[in-house]
C-alpha cells in the first residue's frame, strides 16, 4: 500500500472505517475500504441565522436587515463539507441539539462519517451572522451543544484513530485541550484552526500541534502583536519549531512555512466578486488538509486550497458556498 509522510507519521494507503459500539453516538454504521488517511474533523456543528445588512450593526443603532437566511454551519462542519467534497475520507465528531438533525443529513450528503456525532438535549450551537454590500461578514456565535464535549466522550471518539490518521480542530467546542494531547499521545497528525481566539487556547500545548492554519487576526494574536507577515511566521518558528504553518493573507492571497520556517511558499488569490466570505478560510483549510493528507505537494494543495475558496465567496451561505472537487476543477477564472 502507498503511504505518504507529514510530520514523520506515515499515511497508509488504504485503511478500514473506524467502528463504534453500541450507544448514544448516531449514525449507521459503515464496513468498507477507504483510501488514503482517515481525517477525524472535531468540531462545532451550528445553525447559521445570516442577515443581509447595509453595513455592521454599530453600538447602539438599529438596524433593520434586507433579508434572513438559515444555513447549516460552524467551522468544525464547514471543514468537514469542504474536506469531503475534496474528495477526503472523513467524519465528523460533536455535538447536537434536539433541533440539529438537519446538520446531520447534511454531512451524510457531502458524504462526511456521522457515526461519531452525539445527540443531547442542550441546544444547538447558533451563529448571528450579519453580511454587508461588499461580502464581508461579522459574527456573533452561541456555543450551545458544542459546548457539552468532555473528556469521555473525546477519548470513546480518538479510540478508533490511531498513528497516521489526522485529526482538523478549531476552537467553537469545549475540551479542546484534551483532545489535543490525546490524540498527540495516539499519534494522529494534529492539525488546529485557532479560531476564535481566545482565552480557551491558553490551555492547549500547541507544540504538540503539526499544522497551524490561521489568518492574519489570529496570527498577530499567537505571534504576540505584530500582524506583519515576516515577524508573525518567525515568531510561530521560534515558538513551535516542528510545525508547519499556512497564514491566510485576505486579498494578499497565503504563505506555507515549513518546520523552523524552512520551504516557504507563496499563493496568489484567484479574483473574483465576492458576495459572502463566511466560509471562505474553512474552505481553504478543508481543501488544502484533504490534498496534503492525499500525499500532493505543499504547492499543488495550497492553489487548489485558493481556487476552491474564490469559488466559495461567489456564492451566499457557509455550507452551500463549498464547491465540489469536479467544480474547483472546471472552474474557469
């Protein structure tokens, strides 16, 4: 079987589905042969209540919107839409409320596992989003459900992955520092989208982290200030010097670092008109994971990461906006 390298842990070309037992985690359970690395995509599942808007609602205006749209969401789902229809063989670990089975069938429809989603009765996390005349987005997120993860459920969960799989996190669910170190202790390829940042990643041990995706926000922030692309990829070398990195530039387009700030690498945006950018950096990283756990280089993963998330701003909503691999493809710029 082919096997391809990142951080040291090697991917096996072909591996079985992983299996769960009987109890409170849904889904059918599914016997076949999947190609390449499994990815375990922890994270938020969410209800999107988006509003069109003139412009961002100020402290202490009313405003009144154009119009509301409800789309299934959360960065956790979006990443596993999008790493599915990159062609990736993944599933999806979290959590639901009473109202969330559509979220549900929307990953069995992108073809993402649901085998390792639970259903409780706290409900399910939501976001105010709020989209202006240009595309640009600001959010207001309640965490609901995905709050509700604790250590029992992430270690009944990373106990079917193990050495060579990788594992996509962000930071909308509880427990994120556990899931970190034991799924480091299995050997899974850790790969964490630090957002939102907050507080909550003060506990996470991000040296046991192997691929940092961030933007330029959230790169100032871990890098301790300074948003200038150079001093925040340095700092990230020096402080975590076995991790690869891709910073998200906006309209500058992205740049891949390598362990210690070896092999960089620089990507152009494909320039489109964009209506909404909700899920534009949640379709980079789905597509740029799905190509590197696919054994493509660097170089290959992040212009097909570029071109899957312009497509995705052309159109409204997070879910909907994820084009499919055959799209990216076709996709004339």
């Amino acid at each position: 079987m082919r096997s391809v390298d990142l951080e040291g842990l090697a991917l096996t070309a072909s591996r079985a589905t992983p299996r769960m037992g009987n109890g409170p985690l849904q889904g059918p359970e599914r016997e076949q042969v999947i190609p390449m690395a499994r990815i375990l995509s922890f994270g938020s599942l969410n209800i999107d209540y988006v509003y069109g808007v003139s412009h961002m609602v100020t402290p202490g205006e009313t405003l009144a919107a154009r119009d509301r749209s409800v789309y299934p969401g959360g960065k956790g789902l979006n990443q596993s839409v999008a790493l599915a229809r990159a062609g990736a063989a993944v599933w999806h670990a979290g959590m639901v409320g009473p109202e969330g089975d559509f979220l549900l069938d929307v990953c069995r429809e992108s073809g993402v596992g649901v085998e390792f989603v639970r259903r409780t009765e706290v409900p399910t996390g939501h976001t105010v989003i709020q989209v202006d005349d240009e595309g640009q987005n600001s959010i207001l997120l309640f965490g609901g459900a995905n709050r509700g993860i604790d250590e029992p459920f992430a270690d009944e969960v990373l106990s079917h992955f193990g050495a060579g799989d990788y594992i996509v996190l962000q930071n909308e669910t509880s427990c994120l520092a556990h899931i970190v170190d034991v799924a480091h202790e299995r050997g899974l390829v850790v790969v964490l989208n630090p957002s939102p940042y907050n507080s909550d990643l003060d506990a996470v041990d991000m040296g046991k982290v192997s691929l940092f995706l961030l933007n330029e926000v959230e790169g100032a922030q871990m890098a301790g200030g300074s948003a200038d692309p150079e001093d925040v990829l340095g700092a990230l070398a020096a402080l975590y010097p076995s991790a690869r990195v891709v910073l998200t530039l906006g309209t500058r387009g992205s740049i891949y670092q390598g362990p210690g700030g070896s092999d960089r690498h620089v990507q152009p945006i494909y320039h489109v008109s964009a209506v909404d950018t909700t899920a534009a950096g949640d379709t980079f990283t789905g597509y740029f994971v799905a190509s590197i756990s696919a054994g493509e280089p660097v170089e290959v993963a992040l212009d097909r990461a570029a071109r899957a998330s312009a497509i995705a701003v052309t159109h409204h909503g997070a879910v909907p906006s994820i084009p499919t691999a055959d799209e990216v493809a076709a996709y004339v710029f």
